[in-house]
C-alpha cells in the first residue's frame, strides 16, 4: 500500500464485510452489462470482474434483501457507465448527445416503465434500475430517491460545461459539486430499504445522523479523488479534490496529495466522533412499541452499514483495475471503456438545466 494512500485507522477499526449473495452478484452483473448493452462483450469479459463493481456496492449494504442487493449493485455499475459516458462525450464535444442523454434520465425518475425500452443503454438501463428499486418501499421514499437524483443529473452536466471550457471549480464550489456528482444522499438513501424499513424525519433528518452520513460520503468521494488523481491528470480531468487545491490554491502535486489525504482522515474521526451520537439516538427510539423497535433496529443497521462505507469503498479502490492507470496503453483512455459515441440522434438544441443545489 503506498503510504499517500494508506490509511491504518481503517484497516484497524473497520473490519471487511461481505453480503453473502456477492459471488451470485458478480454473475448476474456481467449478464444484465451484457444484456443492457452498457458495455460490449469483449470488455464484459475482459474487465468486468476485474473492475470489482460489485464487490464495492456488496461490502455496504449489508442485509439487504438479494435482489435489492443486485439493483444496487447494477446501478452502481451503471453509474460508473455514465460517468465514463460523460467523459468521453466531453472530450469530444458530443454536447447535443450529452444534454439528450441527461433529459432522458431527468424523465426516467418519473416514468421508469416508459424508458425501459429507450435507444440509448444508459436510459434504458436506468429505467431498469429505478424501477427495481421503487419495489421495495413505496411511494414516499421514491418521490424521494427521485428528489436527490436530479440534482445529481443537473451536476454532471455542469461538470460536462466545465470540461468543456476547462474550468477548474474553486476548492469550497468543488466539494459542494462533489456531493452531489458523487451521489451521497442517493446511497444513503439506500440504507433503509437495505434495513427495510423508512427512516421517521426526525432521524434522518437529525444533525448526528446527518453529519454520520456525510463524513462516510465525503471519505468515499475524496478517497475516490485521492486514487484517481493520476488518472484525471492524464485525461485532462479538472474535477477532483487535489486538482482544485493545485490550480487554487496554489499547491505542488505532492501538498495537493498529502491535503487530500489529510481531509479523508478526518471525515473517518469526525465519524467516529458523531457515531455514538447515532447509537445513543437509536437507543432512545426504544419505547416499548412495535414501531420504536422497528425504527431502532433500522437506525442500527443504517449505522452498521455506514461504517461498512470505509472498509468497502478503501479496499475496492486498491482491488479494482479502474485505477491503474499505469498499465494502461494510453494513460487517457481506460482501456475498459469504449470511446463510440452513444446513439446518433438529430442535432437540435437542449437547453442545459441549471445547477440544482440543496438537500433535503
């Protein structure tokens, strides 16, 4: 483990979990890649397994039923689809391809059925993915699983407009933009329908909760920007915790490292800190009804999970061939990815959606 990387408080205080359902979980991800077409078939077969996709998403949530598991785990693998999607359209100046591709996944949110047949894989596949997920706990925690994920969209088109003029975000406008690319209140989210059981309000919106569930965010998208950073640079990236801090803040490569490395650290204290804050509030719930035990035990199993978030994410990063930039044939261009443009559409103009912003 090189030592701008290692973190000894993680691999001491956070032991490895594995869902039992993980091995089944690795197969059915090459077959639904496969069957969405979001990855050709000789890249399924090269790299797949190798990417560890689903090793990543089956060390977080821990307790879920299987087949919330597998929706989980094909929309984090679709994610980085998309992800990688964006990059290459930006690169290319595929912007009307781009602005289509992000209307479809805005109107997805709201009608999942009516998209699971759409032209471009990466609607489709998420229709399918939405849909899945909408199964399992009703209609308010999907209004708002769709509330949190379109300002998700809304970011990563204003990452694809920053790209394209070459705009680096300041160092405070990137870390607001950063939890929202990275999709933190979408993965936490997820941790009820993993406990099944809906969270009330006033837990999840309480400020302990809230600051548990942002320091594991925050580690998992910086400790993402930490491990990536040679592959950002060689692709021209100007999105990433240590690219900002250089261009910003006027830091060598080396400070921008050891910055970066130092704010992951702390987002694992300020968990420890607030944890049993948490633990102490699930305790409180316990009042002798069926539903305090129930949302108890919930909490609990939300917090178990959370802590997962820092094991899983920290091993998955030196596991999976998504960073080794170093044995690639072309630094800039993984060689997991296709660099075909997405489906051929008429060129019309798309109006960009602003940047949406707050939280609920």
């Amino acid at each position: 483990m090189p030592p701008a990387l290692a973190l000894p408080v993680v691999e001491s205080e956070f032991p490895r979990h594995l869902h039992p359902y993980w091995p089944k979980l690795q197969e059915k991800s090459r077959a639904w890649l496969l069957e969405k077409r979001l990855m050709p078939p000789d890249k399924v077969a090269a790299y797949a397994d190798s990417l560890c996709y689903t090793d990543l998403v089956a060390g977080y949530y821990i307790g879920a039923p299987d087949e919330l598991l597998a929706a989980i785990a094909d929309l984090s693998s679709w994610f980085f689809g998309w992800d990688d999607r964006h990059d290459r359209d930006a690169v290319h100046g595929r912007t009307t391809g781009w602005r289509r591709l992000c209307a479809g996944l805005h109107e997805t949110l709201q009608d999942p059925r009516a998209h699971l047949h759409h032209e471009d894989p990466l609607v489709a596949g998420f229709a399918d993915c939405v849909l899945r997920l909408y199964a399992h706990l009703g209609p308010r925690w999907n209004g708002r699983f769709a509330r949190h994920f379109h300002p998700v969209i809304d970011a990563y088109d204003h990452e694809f407009g920053n790209r394209r003029t070459g705009t680096v975000p300041s160092v405070e406008a990137y870390i607001e933009l950063r939890r929202l690319t990275f999709a933190h209140w979408i993965w936490i989210d997820l941790l009820e329908p993993t406990a099944r059981q809906e969270l009330p309000d006033a837990v999840r919106k309480h400020p302990a909760y809230r600051a548990a569930a942002l320091a594991t965010q925050d580690f998992s998208a910086w400790y993402n920007d930490l491990c990536s950073l040679p592959k950002e640079l060689a692709g021209d990236e100007v999105h990433n915790l240590g690219i900002s801090l250089i261009h910003h803040e006027g830091l060598s490569l080396q400070q921008a490292v050891a910055e970066v490395h130092r704010r992951v650290s702390d987002c694992v204290r300020d968990f420890l800190a607030v944890e049993p804050e948490v633990l102490s509030l699930a305790d409180e719930l316990i009042d002798g009804s069926a539903a305090g035990r129930k949302a108890s035990a919930a909490l609990q199993s939300c917090v178990f999970n959370m802590r997962n978030w820092f094991s899983s994410v920290y091993w998955f990063h030196h596991e999976s061939g998504r960073y080794r930039v170093e044995s690639w044939d072309d630094r800039s261009l993984p060689p997991y990815v296709s660099d075909a443009p997405g489906p051929e559409f008429p060129e019309c103009e798309l109006a960009g959606p602003e940047l949406a912003g707050g939280q609920e």
